[in-house]
C-alpha cells in the first residue's frame, strides 16, 4: 500500500457542457459540493491534464463549472467523463474517526475469527449507500455494505478492516429458488 502523501484523490467528475461559454457540469465527491475547488489546481488521473477551477455554482445535484483553461463548448464537450484528482498531501488531516476513502484502498478485510476475505479495491456508491468493493485471493469481487455495523473496527495502523458478515452473506440459495421455472412454462 502506497503511503497517503503519494496518493491521488478522487475529488470530482466533469460531465456534460454547459451552455456556450466553456461551462461543465461537474458531480463532486465529498459533503460539500464546492469543496473541490477550495484545493487549487485539479488534474487528471495521470496529471497530463490540469483545471483551475474560475467559478462555480450549485445547480439541483451538480455544480456549474467554469476552468480558467475551458474557453468555449467545443473544449467543454471534450472533457465530458474526465475525473479530476488533487494530491493526498493538499488535503487537511482527516479528524478523529474519520479518514479519506482512499485510505482504504489496499486494506485487508477480515472476518470475526480472523479469516483474511480479501482486500478492499474501492468504495463504491451506487445510489443506497457505500460499499466496500472486496477482491479475494480467487474469484469475484464482492460487496459489503461500508456501515458501522458490518464494519465495526478499521486499523490503518495494522492494515486491515474487520467485516461483522451474516453467517448466510455468501449464501446463494435464495438466487437459485428464484431462477427455478415451472414445469408448466
């Protein structure tokens, strides 16, 4: 796992272009919309690319946005889908209790008697709240859901997230009985 100073973090996604101007409409990540733009210059994933962003409003669920580098739709429309990063090292120090969800990336995941799950690949939100994305040594990904209750304890110090998983989480038998067809069909 790679130290929290070389890290990029995931900040915002451009979207669609806004009017004529250069404008984008941008789906940030964190509690406060604007937040993205309180941290300077924003890049790309691999930093080829860098925005500064010249203004921004909220409008409805995403932020209006104007980068000093956009001057007109044509550019605008080129950056739709791009997601804009800052450095790990530009953000304030996490409080007690709390963390970036990019600390967790690389964690291992273990269960209540200590059997190692897998490791936590990313934290996913696909609209009923976040969920830990689990690689295991073989097979699929997996999801558990990123709650107090299935995951009680994380220790960044030691590596690792315990996940409070029901005895049936990897149960498939409710699966098969709704796949089964009648023989009347």
């Amino acid at each position: 796992m790679s130290s929290p100073g070389d890290q990029k973090v995931l900040m915002a996604k451009i979207g669609a272009a806004h009017g004529i101007r250069g404008e984008v409409r941008v789906k940030p990540f964190g509690d406060d919309p604007l937040s993205f733009a309180d941290y300077g210059v924003l890049s790309d994933k691999n930093g080829s690319r860098t925005f500064k962003v010249e203004k921004a409003r909220v409008q409805k669920t995403v932020v209006i946005t104007k980068f000093k580098e956009v001057k007109d739709r044509n550019q605008a429309e080129e950056l739709n889908g791009v997601e804009l990063y800052v450095d790990r090292a530009q953000l304030p120090d996490p409080e007690e209790d709390e963390f970036y969800y990019s600390d967790l990336n690389g964690l291992s995941v273990l269960d209540n008697d200590g059997t190692h799950l897998g490791k936590i690949v990313a934290v996913q939100d696909f609209g009923a709240g976040d969920l830990l994305e689990i690689r295991p040594k073989r097979g699929r990904t997996f999801y558990i859901p990123f709650t107090k209750a299935f995951v009680p304890e994380i220790s960044f110090s030691d590596g690792y997230v315990k996940a409070q998983l029901p005895e049936d989480y990897f149960s498939e038998e409710g699966s098969e009985e709704s796949e089964a067809v009648s023989p009347d069909k």
